[in-house]
C-alpha cells in the first residue's frame, strides 16, 4: 500500500516556494524512473475579477506565462483546474472573458493544454459556454505510461459529480490494473475538507471508494487558493495556489473569511510545477515581476 512519507507533508506545509518530494508511486518506481515528465497546474485564474483583493488582476495570469515560459525546461503539458474565469450573470460578457482567456493562454511556448471547469466558469448554466471554448468537461488521457482523468465536480449546481459521472468513472478504472499509476484532477476537494465554506464535493466520498482499490492514485485540485496536502487513506490530496488571490486557512468559522488584503509581492499566488518519476516532486513557481 503507498504511503506518502508524513514528514515530508509537514515541511511542505509550513515552507511556501519549497521543492518538495514524495514518493507517490513506489509500487511502481522502476517503470516511473524510465518515464521521468514533469507538467505545470495553474489553478483560479478568475479573469474577470475587479477587487481590491488584487489590483493587478487583468495581469496576473500574464505574468504567470512568463514565469512558465522562462523555465528551463519546458513541461510535457499544462493544466488547468478550474475557475479560468470569474463569475458573471452576463452570458455574453461569460463568453467574452473565456474567448480573452483562451487568447492570454496562447501565449504558452507549450501548447499542449487540458482545461476543467471551476464552479465560477459552469454553475450559471451547467457548463455550456465552457464547452464551446474549452471542450469536455470530463476526460481521460495517457501520458508516458500514467492515466489522467479529469473530473467534473462544478457542473452541477449541488457541487456533485452525479450518478452518470460516477458510472463512467467506474467503467474507466475498471480498465486498469490496481497498481496503475492513476493522477485525478478536480477544482472542488472531493473530500470534506471544509463543507460550510463550500469546499467539498457531495458525492466526492463516492468517487473515493471508487478509486481506493488502486494503490497508485494522487489527486490534484484547485478552489481553495492555497497549498493544501490530505490523504484518505493512502490517496494523497494537493491543493494548488491561485492566479488570483489567497483564501484563508481553513478554520472553525462557520462562513469562509474574506480574503486577506492585497499584497503587492504576490507571494501567496502561483502556479505549480509537477514532476512525475522515481518520485513526486513539486516546485512552486511564483508569479513573475515581468
């Protein structure tokens, strides 16, 4: 059974910006050491917002491309895990920001990119402007001997993923053997991580028991605008930063604080750079000054 190793956790935990390494798939070392890759998560890029939780918000995402195109070596590919847009009741100002965002977004050196909705971009009318921009709102994909799947948990106004996502998901792992080497990608946790804040998914405990028979699973999310690590059982959960401005801690308040107030450095957005091998390691990448 894989165990992510605890100390590790912690010293990710408390120091933001830090390589950190984990041995998510260590039933299947041999094979990952032949297929090193590494690819970069941007999370909640919310284009759109107007706040003064942060001023430079039309340029955010921007920045955060020069920052990926400046790596010294590029990604296999990039994701993206939801909220690509902020909120608007304005179907056509919606399709306008996804159409601005696909345009900032082709400023990538890599073009190999795979979207999924935020609740932001598809709750207003179950994903159907996402669609027209970004393609399916659930998926699977092969990389270099590892599967991806991604999950639809924002599509439907009741944050769930629904019995027919659920039927899917389980016909597509029934296809893999359990020590698989398996990535999930979400925006919402699919574990109770704080419900009253809306950070959670209804039928989330669902798609976990699904995906608990096979030994080699990690889940990377966005929504929550900052780092976050959690296991359910040996399935390791990571929250992402966000292009737009950190969220608070999770914390005994029965409603989410607002965000804190701006900080011109930025330090509390990013994206993240993932490197899949021997083992697991992540690089959080800051926003550039550029």
């Amino acid at each position: 059974m894989m165990q992510t190793d605890r100390r590790d956790f912690l010293r990710l935990a408390g120091v933001a910006g830090v390589t950190f390494t984990a041995g998510l798939f260590p039933g299947r070392q041999a094979m990952a050491q032949a297929d090193d890759f590494h690819f970069v998560q941007f999370s909640d890029t919310h284009w759109g917002y107007k706040g003064k939780a942060n001023p430079d918000a039309e340029h955010t995402l921007e920045k955060a491309i020069v920052t990926v195109n400046g790596l010294a070596r590029q990604p296999d590919f990039i994701v993206f895990t939801g909220d690509l847009t902020h909120t608007t009741e304005d179907p056509k100002e919606r399709r306008a920001r996804m159409k601005r965002v696909r345009e900032i977004i082709g400023g990538l050196n890599v073009k190999d990119i795979r979207f999924m909705p935020g609740e932001h971009d598809a709750a207003l009318d179950k994903g159907e402007a996402y669609k027209e921009y970004f393609g399916d709102t659930h998926y699977t994909f092969e990389h270099k001997g590892v599967h991806f799947i991604a999950l639809d948990n924002v599509s439907d106004p009741g944050a769930k993923l629904g019995e027919d996502q659920l039927a899917w998901l389980a016909a597509d792992l029934k296809q893999h053997k359990t020590d698989d080497r398996i990535v999930v990608m979400t925006h919402r946790p699919l574990f109770d991580l704080q419900p009253s804040w809306d950070w959670t998914t209804a039928d989330g405990a669902k798609a976990i028991d699904l995906l608990m028979p096979y030994q080699n699973v990690v889940v990377f999310y966005g929504h929550i605008h900052q780092e976050h690590h959690h296991m359910t059982g040996h399935i390791a959960h990571h929250a992402a930063k966000s292009l737009i401005f950190p969220q608070a801690t999770p914390g005994p308040q029965p409603r989410r604080p607002p965000p804190p107030p701006y900080d011109p450095s930025q330090k509390g957005l990013g994206t993240r750079d993932i490197t899949i091998g021997k083992t697991t390691t992540f690089v959080e990448l800051p926003v550039s000054k550029a």
